[in-house]
C-alpha cells in the first residue's frame, strides 16, 4: 500500500491538486505532532483552505507547548476554537491556516 499515492489521488479526485497548501500543512502538523508528546490526533477535515483538527491531550500543558511549538515561524498557524478538560484529559479543536 502506496499512502502517499492513496492521499495524492483522494486530494486531486476532491480538486485539491497536487502539491498545494494542503501538503505543506500536513507537514506542519506532523512536525507539531512530533514536538509535542502526548498530543493525539483524533480526526481532521480539509475545508476551505484549512485543516480543522480534532485533537487530544493528556493535560492543558501539552495544548500550551503546542502554542509555544507554533509561536515560531512554522509556516501555518494555529487557532484554538475550543479545549474541554475533563475526565483527565483535554479535547481540543483547533484550526490550521497556511502563514
């Protein structure tokens, strides 16, 4: 199984193209996930220009070193719609647009 063949068609079949923003935010946000242990990712859309992003953490300081991660020239920026802690752990919402 080709991923990244897989990823390329679906992007091109949704209009996508072939190496447009969509891409260098993918990276972004598998670097920012690299960075920051104990971030999840839990699902993410591709709208409008931006990815929106579901994600989960372990504690409200994993969602600020993720701000911190982002506070340098990235690349994209992060805008977090919402995070709910509860049950030991935080939901998080968030949006990434290209810098």
């Amino acid at each position: 199984v080709n991923l990244d063949a897989q990823l390329e068609q679906q992007w091109r079949q949704l209009g996508g193209g072939g190496s447009g923003g969509h891409r260098r935010l993918l990276e972004v946000l598998g670097q920012a996930l690299a960075a920051t242990p104990g971030l999840k990712l839990g699902g993410m859309q591709y709208r409008d220009g931006a990815l929106f992003l579901s994600l989960g953490a372990p504690d409200l300081q994993v969602l600020e070193r993720l701000r911190n991660w982002f506070a340098g020239a990235r690349g994209a920026t992060l805008d977090v719609q919402s995070a709910n802690a509860e049950s030991g752990s935080v939901q998080i919402r968030a949006r990434l647009d290209p810098a």
